[in-house]
C-alpha cells in the first residue's frame, strides 16, 4: 500500500477545489523565481490544468501533488518533473507557501514521503533538483535529507537586474 503520509502532513493529489490556492501561488510575483515564471496564470488555465492532473506521470512526466496538515490546510505543493523513465531519474521542487508555515518539519517531512515514494514505487534511482544560491532554506532542507551539491551553474538565472548562480543536487538510491 502507498501511503504518503507523515506525523504532520499528508501528500495529496490536486482536487479541483485547490484551484484558488494554487492560482495563488502561481501568481506570487514573489516565488516565481523558484519556478522560472513570468507571467500570471488565469483561472481558466489552472483549471485546465486541474482537470488533466490526474494523468499518470508516465503519460505527463510529472507529478504535482498537495502538502496538506491534518486540518486539511492547505500548506504547499510538492513536484516530481522531468520524470525519465529510461534512465530512472526526475527531478524534485518543494513549496511551502505561507512563510508561518516554514521551519516546521512540514518541508523535510513532504521531501521525505515523496522521495521514498519515488525510490519505491517509481523505482527511480535517483532524484535531483536545482537550488538558487541565495536560497538558504532549500539548500539546508535537501542537504539534510541526503542530497548531494553536484555542480554550480554560474550566472544561471537573471534576478532583481543581477545573474545568480543556481547549485546542483542529487540523491542516488543505492538500495538497487
């Protein structure tokens, strides 16, 4: 049985009740740099979108699902993209939306449910994802959930007038 569910939190799959919160979120100028978005979504297209959510990663390549508390709050969004099935890898981004929300376990735990989820039921040997330099609180979350800083990309993205540098990580599952 897939249980995606922690002591805090549980993983869902969207519902189209979630389109206020997620039009939400794409529409935060604020975060759109953890996404490389530039422009705002309408209504109409997010619930396009959440009409087709419930396609299977290996027809969409990717897997959105919903960080909710146990009062069943909304508190953020989880991915799996890029899903390669050839060569067993995908990639993985996090959202803890409301800042009240973050440093509570909710991310570390959401990033462990769906890595496991991803290492046993998609048998995936590895997961990675791509983490701004500036961004010290991912980089604390992914690193201490095992994964590996694997390169830097300098100048990678183009913020506030300036280039960043993006870093690099992995987490191989060694248990195949």
């Amino acid at each position: 049985m897939v249980t995606l569910k922690g002591e805090q939190i549980y993983l869902r799959a969207l519902e189209p009740e979630d389109l206020e919160f997620i039009h939400t979120i794409e529409n935060d100028e604020s975060i759109w740099e953890l996404s490389s978005t530039v422009t705002p979504y309408s209504r109409f297209l997010i619930k396009e979108y959440l009409e087709h959510s419930h396609k299977d990663i290996y027809e969409v390549k990717q897997l959105r699902l919903l960080i909710s508390d146990y009062n069943n709050t909304a508190i953020g969004l989880i991915d799996v993209f890029d899903f390669d099935i050839k060569n067993r890898r995908a990639g993985i981004g996090i959202l803890i939306y409301n800042t009240k929300n973050r440093a509570k376990g909710y991310g570390k735990e959401a990033l462990a449910l769906l890595s496991n989820y991803c290492f046993l039921h998609l048998d995936l040997h590895q997961l990675y994802c791509n983490i701004s330099e500036t961004n010290e609180a991912s980089i604390k979350l992914f690193e201490n959930q095992g994964f590996t800083r694997i390169g830097l990309k300098k100048d990678w993205n183009f913020q506030n007038g300036k280039y960043t540098n993006e870093y690099s990580y992995q987490l191989i599952n060694n248990v195949h």
